[in-house]
C-alpha cells in the first residue's frame, strides 16, 4: 500500500502526540505496580513507617524517666537517631525537653523556648511544617496518659521514609522517559523526513543543474513509491527522452552532412561523364555511327543513373515526412510474387554476365495485406543488389516460407558477403558497406533504407544473414491475412 506524503505528515504528528503519553504511562504504570507491596494495607511491608513510629514511641517512653538527665537520655536514643538519622525533639505543653540537635542541659533547653509564641508549641511546629510529610508529631502516652509529644523531622533517603521518594522518582523518571522518547521521535521523524523528502529534492535541484549544463548522462537514485518517487520517475523519463531525442537530433544532423556528401559526390560523377561525353560530341572527336551510338549509350545510363538517385532521394523525404503513400490490400501471394518475378526472370535469361535467377516453386498462395508496386521496389532493390555483387555464372535464389501468421521472402546471392561491422548497419540511409567498390556499383546507399520502410509499412520486417566470401541472404516478411 503506497502512502503519501499527507498522510505521512499526519501519523507523524500523531505519533509525536500518542507514543511519548504512551510511554509516560506505561513508565508510570510500572512504577505504581512496584509501590503496590510497600502500600498495600495487606503487605507486612505497609507498616514498615508504622513500626518504626512505635520503636520511636516505645524507645522514648522507656527513657522518658530519664528525660530531665539529658546526658543519660541522649545517650540512650543516640542509636536510634542515628540509625535513621533523624532530628527530634521532646516537648511537654510549651516546654522544650529534648533536643537531639542542641547539645544544651536541661537549664539552658529550657531557656530555647521563652521565645515561642505563646499557643502550644506542638501547633507551631505543625503548622510551620505542615506541607513537609517527613515532618510530623508523635504522641508519647504511659500509662494510657499523654505526657510528652515528640516531633520528628525524617530523613526522606532513609527506609523507611525512602518509599516516598522512590513514588516521586519514578513518577519524574516517567515523565522524563517520556520527555526523551519525544526527542528520540522528532530526531528519527527528521532523518525521514531528510531521506524522503530532502533527499530527493536535493538530487532534483543537482539534475536540474546537470540538464542546464547540458549533461545528461546520471542517475537518479530516489526510488520511493510517493508523489516524490512519481515525480521523480517522470522526470527521468524526460531526462531520458530529452537524451534520445538530442541523440537523434546529432543523428539527424550527421545524416544531414552525409546526405550533402553522398549527393555531392554521386551526383558530381555521372554528372562529370555526361558533360564529357556531350562536350565529346560537340567538339567532333568521334564522328563514326558506331561511337556515336556508343557516347550516347552512356549519356543516356548516366541519365537513368541520376533519375534513380532523385528518385530515391525524393521518396526517403516522402517516408520521413510521412507521406508516401501504402495502400494495403489483401492479395494472393503467388500471383502477386509470379507478376513481379517473371519480367526479371525473362531480363536474366538474356543476361550477357551469365547470372541465372531461381525460383522456388509452386510459390505459397496464401492471402497476404500487400501493396503490390511497393512490394515490387523492394525485390527490385534486392534483386539489383544480388547483381552487382553476384560473380558471373553465378546463381541468385528466391525463396519463400511460412511462418506463423508472415509469408518470408527471401533473396540470396553467392558474392563477396558482407563484414560483420557492416551488418548492424546495411540499413542505414547513405550507407555502403563496399566503400572501395562505390564507384563501380553507383547508388548512394539508399535502396535497402527505401525498403526497409516500405516493409515496416506493410507490419513486416526486414533482415540480412552474411558470411563474408559466400554470399548474403536478405529476408522480409509480409502478413498474411487472418482467415
């Protein structure tokens, strides 16, 4: 389930607000449960301080007659005093009797409280410590009669009294539990927050840098599944547009300067022998019939040469602008391969180089979506390729199988073969894998480019299988008609 960045935000804060009261409770639960036992009524343990008050009351009542021999009494609560290391005093209706902190006789104790308000000294001392609960008073009764009160100031550290400030400490070790599991909160939500918004809008800013420096070749490493990691994959998909499409561009622009060349060159040359020939003819250098004849064989091949190029220049602008006409309608494969076959069967028997065509027969019939005078252009341009290349007396075959839902074409020859660098390119416009060889068979690279649109328009494909010194084998298919 892919979670957004809004509803991120919202558990965020929902869980900065839920889980440190959560935690704080449950520290504090805890430390409750731990104090049940020491204040339990039903616990031996819950009259610990109520048992150090009746050591405390029994301790003095065993001394109080000692009271007024002050050396004599202090020594003997000396170890319960400081066994629980407390401050107490003995007074009787508004008379100090004992101090554990005063080292006065019973004269100079005596004298300690003639500046004591004049109500009961017991009251004084309550009120003044009234909000100290280690603070408090304890009645020394003999012989079912009060005859003293002993005021006790505890040590809150000392055990008993200890259970207090372990309550008071586990309940600020709670709410400080707390207050660090909400720091541990904002600091972990932070670094999130860093990585998956942060992050990728830093490694968007770098891209953009990277665009407008004209560098196009990186990586964006963010692969969140949020409207970040949405944003992000669009825009690699531009960046990775943009890349193929200033590639196509420099292709284009290379092929621009290739088609300059190639025109420039191949034009230049049946161009230079015509206006030689014709120049030739003008200045009278020949004057025989015969030469005649001969000088305008060659101006009128020249001629043909050139309208071809034209010709094929003009129908690759066609194709890139999308305007050349296929018209696809559903024919009979062998009559449509016969008609197109049987003149170039006839031009090759009368060949003065020897080159024999063979065909497969009985060629398929199936019904196949074709554009005749189209489909024609093609096996012309594979058929004038077989016979440049071709040696003499050699043998160019035509071959057709079924595959599928295509009928193959296929053209082979038994020349030079073509290199293994060229094959991946032989479809290129302007390209000729025979560069050595360009002048001797003309053309400017673009038959098998012409073609290779022609069959994409029919929903086909075109391919070539070479092997240098025996041959090629060009290939494309065409598709049948669903019955």
């Amino acid at each position: 389930m892919r979670i957004g960045i809004r509803l991120r935000f919202f558990l965020m804060i929902i869980m900065l607000i839920i889980i440190p009261i959560v935690v704080t409770g449950v520290s504090l639960y805890t430390s409750v449960e731990e104090m049940k036992e020491p204040l339990d009524p039903t616990s031996p343990e819950s009259f610990t301080i109520e048992k150090f008050n009746r050591e405390v009351a029994r301790k003095i009542e065993d001394e109080f007659k000692n009271i007024h021999d002050y050396e004599v009494f202090s020594e003997a609560l000396a170890p319960l005093i400081s066994k629980y290391q407390l401050h107490l005093q003995i007074i009787d209706s508004n008379e100090l009797l004992y101090d554990s902190e005063a080292k006065l006789g019973p004269s100079q104790a005596l004298e300690l409280i003639n500046g004591f308000p004049q109500n009961s000294l017991e009251d004084s001392w309550n009120q003044s410590h009234s909000l100290n609960p280690f603070q408090y008073s304890l009645p020394i009764v003999i012989e079912g009669k009060q005859v003293a009160t002993a005021l006790i100031d505890a040590n809150p550290s000392i055990p008993p009294f200890d259970v207090f400030a372990n309550i008071l400490k586990g309940i600020l070790s709670s709410f400080g539990i707390g207050f660090l599991t909400l720091i541990f909160l904002i600091t972990l939500f932070t670094w999130y927050l860093s990585q998956t918004i942060l992050k990728p809008i830093h490694e968007l800013s770098v891209a953009t840098r990277k665009i407008t420096e004209g560098n196009l070749d990186f990586t964006l490493h963010y692969q969140g599944n949020d409207e970040f990691g949405k944003f992000i994959k669009s825009f690699d998909h531009m960046r990775n547009q943009l890349k193929e499409s200033l590639t196509k561009q420099k292709a284009y622009e290379q092929s621009r300067k290739a088609l300059i060349a190639s025109i420039s060159h191949d034009l230049r040359t049946p161009i230079s022998s015509i206006k030689g020939y014709v120049e030739g003819l003008q200045d009278g250098i020949v004057e025989d019939e015969a030469s005649i004849k001969r000088y305008l064989g060659v101006i009128h091949q020249k001629t043909e040469q050139l309208n071809r190029q034209i010709q094929d220049l003009f129908q690759l602008s066609q194709f890139d602008l999308g305007q050349l006409e296929v018209k696809l309608l559903p024919e009979d494969s062998q009559e449509v391969l016969e008609s197109i076959l049987k003149p170039y069967e006839l031009e090759f028997s009368h060949d003065e180089e020897t080159l024999f065509l063979e065909i497969e027969r009985p060629l398929p019939s199936v019904q196949i979506l074709v554009d005749r005078q189209r489909i024609e252009q093609v096996l012309m341009n594979l058929l004038s390729n077989a016979q440049r290349y071709a040696s003499e007396g050699r043998i160019i075959q035509i071959k057709t199988t079924l595959s599928k839902s295509f009928l193959i074409i296929s053209v082979k020859d038994h020349g030079p073969g073509i290199s293994t660098q060229d094959v991946p390119h032989i479809f290129e416009s302007f390209y000729r894998g025979e560069k050595s060889r360009s002048h001797l068979y003309g053309g400017v690279g673009l038959g098998l480019s012409i073609s290779k649109y022609i069959v994409e328009a029919h929903q086909g494909k075109i391919w070539v299988e070479s092997t240098e010194g025996q041959g090629s084998v060009f290939s494309f298919s065409l598709k049948m008609v669903s019955s």
